[in-house]
C-alpha cells in the first residue's frame, strides 16, 4: 500500500511540476507579448474571447489569464464585459488544453525531451532557453500521465479501493466538492482534470464520479482567481467574480442535472474517458457561447452588486524593519531587503494607478498617489535610520556592503516613485484637463511600452526576493532593450510630427516625456540586479558578461 501511494503521489507531483514549468517558460519568454495581445483585444468582445483562450492554451492555466485581466481592468485598461468574455475564452482554452495533452504521444516525449534539453543548455537566448523549458514541461506531462496509468492500474484489482470509490458514484455532491478543493490546492484546474481522466480511463474511478469531480474542478480553477484579487481594484474583482459565479453556477447546474439522469453522457462518446473529457470540454463550450452574448448585462450586474469604494487607498502594509534585530547584522539586512520589497511593491501599484489616470482621470486616485509618495520618502528615511542603527555594532565587510546596496537601492526607488507621482501624475492631468488625447498608434506605443515596464517591475521583485543570478541577468540585458525601445518609440512619434498628425502634435510634449519617465522607472528597478551579478562574476566593467 505504500510504495502504491508513493507511486500515485510521485506521479500528480511530477505532473503539477510540469505543468507550471510550461506556464512558467511561457511567462517568462512570452509574458510581454500575451499582455499586449489581451490590451489589444479589448475593443471587441468575441476577439477578447478568442484572445483569453489564446492565452490559456499557451499558459496552460485560464488562473493566470485571469491575474492578467484583472491587472488591466484595475488601471482601467478594459471594461468589465471585456473582461468577462476573455475569462470564458480562457475556461474555454483550458479545457482544450486538457483535451490535447490527453493524447498518447508516441514518439514525441523523447523528441521533445531532446530538443527542450539542447535549446535550454545550448542558446544563449532568452526566448529560446525558455523554448526548451516549455518543451522539457509537456514532456514531462506526458511522462507523468504515463506514469499515472502505470500506478493506477492495479487498484481495479482491489475490492476495498473499487468499494471505497464506487461510493463516490452514489454521492456526486461529494466528489464534486472532492474535485473543487483538489483544483483549489494544486491550484491548477488543467493538471487535476488531467489526473482525473487518467484515473477513470484506467478504470480507477467511476464515471459519473469523474464527471461530478471534474465540474467540481472547474468550480475550484475559479475559486483560485477569486482568492488572489480578494486585495485587488474593485474593477478587477467585479470581473473575477462573475466568471466565479457564471462558472460555478453552471457547473452546479450540470451536476444537478446529472444527479436527476436529466443529462445523458452517451451523446458525449463512447468509453467513460472520452465522456468525462467530453463532458468538460463541452460544458465550458456551452458556458462561452451561452453568457458571450450577454457579457454587458453581467458587467451591469456585478457592477450593481461591488459597488466603488468611496475611499481610495492602494496599501502599504506593516513595516518590516525590526528594532530588536538590529544586534543581529544578518536579520537586520533580510528585514531591509523585505522593506526594500515593499516599497517596490507600492511604487508598482502607484505606476498601474498612474496609467489609469492617463485613461480616465480621477481626483481620488490621484490623492492616493500623492498620499503613497510621502508615505514612501517616510520609508526610505526609516530605512536609512534603521541601516545607519546598524553601524552601531561591529560589522564585517559583508554586512558593509549589504547595508550600503541596500540604501542604493532604496535611494533609486524612491527616485522611481517621485517619477510616477509628481511627473506622470501631472502629465495625466494636463491631457484630461485640456481635453486632448494620444493618437491611436501613440497610444497603442504608449501601452505596450507601459506593458515591458510592468513585466520588467515583476521581474525586479522577484530577484529582490530571490536574488537569482538568472533572473537578475534577464534584468539587466532588458535595461538595455528597454532603452533601444524607447529610442525607436521616440523616433516614431516624431516622424508622425512630420506627417502632421494632429493628435500627435497636441500631445507631444506629453508622448514624449512620458517614454522618458518609464524608461527612467525601468532604470531603477533594473538595478536590483547589478551587485547580484557583481558577485556572480557576470559584470564585466558597467557591461554584462557574454558567457553564463
């Protein structure tokens, strides 16, 4: 029984392992692109739909087109029913990536293993190192189904284990709620639908159980978003919300329908696999096209019911720096690195907020922008009190220089936050004031540069988090990228000044220095992973290092 339940185990955690390493390679090779592409999508809802499930295939998880979507609808990048339709898209996308990686794939494991393992260890590309990722994770998901298969099988051969699961077949309600909180905990809806076929293609698991579980995932993959933006925008909350509800709901629906015989499953195909799968793929089919059409009435809803705050705050949170670690050099720098964190993540919030602005002006975010500015210098005098507390004890050379990165660092993200709340703040009051706005090709420049500097944000908390050599090195080459991108963006506005574009014109001043004011941004951030790669040996001089 024991090495059986190790086989099982081994088998779903190699399968969750890959699955987020696909997503993960996705993410890091392609995030950039997938963002732009939802932005660009959300001035028609069936393209939106079409874009979210796009997404989802790519990523393998409709949970992040969700964080993505919900990013945009809280800086007012996209309304609510454009929302709504790109999370049905993404159901819709997940489950056809379920459907396709349920395939047997022959030959194909060792060749994508093979060609994963070369470009990951051979390129010095970015993207194309992430390739490989994405390769080596679907193979690994095939080998973890096989594996799956292999561990399974003798439990059709137990009488206690066929009972135990053959009471799941009398109780739908129960193995649709086991099936919910299993998606919610391996937060992955795709790798527990996978687990479940697998199961009951190999006799493991009655039918009518696996079809009640696998609903029950459905119902889990959107509890999963819910819980995420419990903190965010109210915006982005109305559209997570109602794709809880509309999936849910149906979901509910469908079990109870299975429970009162009301639905047949032979109309899905013959075998209890190809009817479970059926049945999933179906239902989120079903989903789209039914609620598409009334996206705008479900945007009313949820919009009637989360009604906006009166008040606008984008948190801070507690501060970090401990007085009683300060006798403890080591605790006293890793609580400056977790304020350092902090800060960056309040400047992000204020730089999505900013944006907003630049759509739709609002005196109350603007306030809270100021509000978090001042609260930020107060930070970062903390901090340098709480650093200079330090040199009150005996040092070593790498306390030194840990305390001295970290005042470094806090000094360019405060520079970063005047950035967005003076400069950025101020141009996004002119353009509303004066009632101009960008062209639609100087807009569109304006968002996808907003995008690279976003991702690029992201990235620089994650290696303030986990100072990774890789990670900090991507940081620092896409300084430089960010630079050539605002160069050719700058060089495109003015040949639009040539052509005597109006809008152009009026808002050229503005275009401009608000390239200025996020390469700027991006500059700071961008050193978080300059002493990492000091100490790695990838800096040579103020240049990156060609090898590694």
């Amino acid at each position: 029984m024991t090495a059986f339940l190790i086989q099982i185990a081994g088998a779903a955690a190699l399968l969750l392992w890959a699955v987020r390493l696909v997503r993960t390679g996705v993410e890091r090779a392609f995030a950039t692109q997938l963002r732009q592409g939802l932005r660009r999508a959300s001035d028609n809802r069936l393209l939106a739909a079409i874009s979210g499930l796009v997404s989802a295939m790519l990523l393998q998880s409709s949970t992040a087109v969700a964080m993505l979507v919900s990013n945009f609808a809280s800086k007012g990048a996209l309304s609510a029913a454009v929302g709504v339709a790109m999370l049905l898209g993404a159901d819709l996308g997940s489950a056809l990536v379920a459907q396709i990686l349920l395939a047997r794939p022959g030959i194909l494991v060792p060749a994508l293993l093979l060609l994963g393992v070369a470009l990951f260890l051979r390129s010095n590309q970015r993207k194309l190192r992430q390739t490989g990722r994405i390769l080596i994770g679907l193979a690994l998901i095939f080998v973890s189904l096989d594996m799956l298969r292999t561990a399974t099988a003798p439990i059709i051969q137990s009488d206690g284990a066929v009972a135990v699961l053959g009471y799941l077949d009398s109780d739908l309600l129960t193995a649709f709620l086991l099936g919910a909180v299993f998606a919610w905990v391996v937060h992955s809806s795709v790798a527990a639908i996978l687990l479940f076929v697998t199961m009951v293609a190999q006799g493991a698991l009655p039918p009518m159980a696996a079809m009640a579980m696998v609903l029950g995932a459905n119902l889990g993959g959107a509890m999963i978003a819910f819980v995420l933006t419990l903190a965010a925008d109210v915006r982005a909350r109305r559209i997570v919300s109602a794709n809880l509800a509309l999936r849910g709901g149906g979901a509910l629906a469908v079990l109870l329908a299975l429970n009162l015989d009301a639905l047949d499953p032979t109309w899905l195909g013959q075998g209890a696999a190809v009817q479970v799968m059926g049945l999933h793929l179906a239902f989120n089919l079903a989903l789209c096209l039914l609620a598409l059409p009334f996206v705008g009435i479900i945007a009313r809803m949820s919009k009637g019911v989360m009604r906006d705050p009166n008040v606008q705050s984008l948190g801070r949170g507690m501060s970090a720096l401990d007085p009683a670690s300060l006798e403890d050099p080591p605790r006293a720098l890793g609580c400056a690195a977790r304020e350092l964190l902090r800060m960056g993540e309040v400047i992000e919030k204020m730089l999505v907020a900013a944006m907003g602005l630049y759509e739709v002006w609002d005196d109350r975010v603007a306030n809270a922008i100021r509000d978090e500015d001042k609260a930020l210098r107060q930070m970062h005098l903390d901090l340098k009190l709480y650093l200079a507390g330090m040199n009150r004890h005996k040092l070593d050379d790498s306390a030194v220089n840990g305390a001295i990165e970290a005042s470094l660092m806090a000094a360019n993200l405060e520079a970063a936050a005047d950035q967005v709340a003076r400069k950025m703040t101020d141009l996004a009051r002119k353009l509303s004031h004066e009632g101009i706005s960008f062209s639609k090709s100087g807009k569109q420049e304006i968002d996808d540069f907003m995008d690279r500097i976003q991702a690029n944000v992201q990235l620089a908390l994650t290696v303030m988090m986990t100072r990774n050599p890789d990670d900090a090195r991507e940081l620092v080459a896409e300084k430089e990228s960010i630079r050539t991108a605002e160069q050719r963006l700058q060089s495109k506005h003015l040949t639009r000044l040539r052509e005597g574009v109006s809008e152009s014109i009026e808002t050229s001043a503005i275009h401009q220095e608000t390239l200025r004011i996020l390469k700027q941004v991006n500059t700071s951030f961008a050193m978080a992973g300059y002493p990492i790669l000091d100490e790695s040996g990838d800096l040579l001089s103020s240049r990156l290092s060609s090898q590694g």
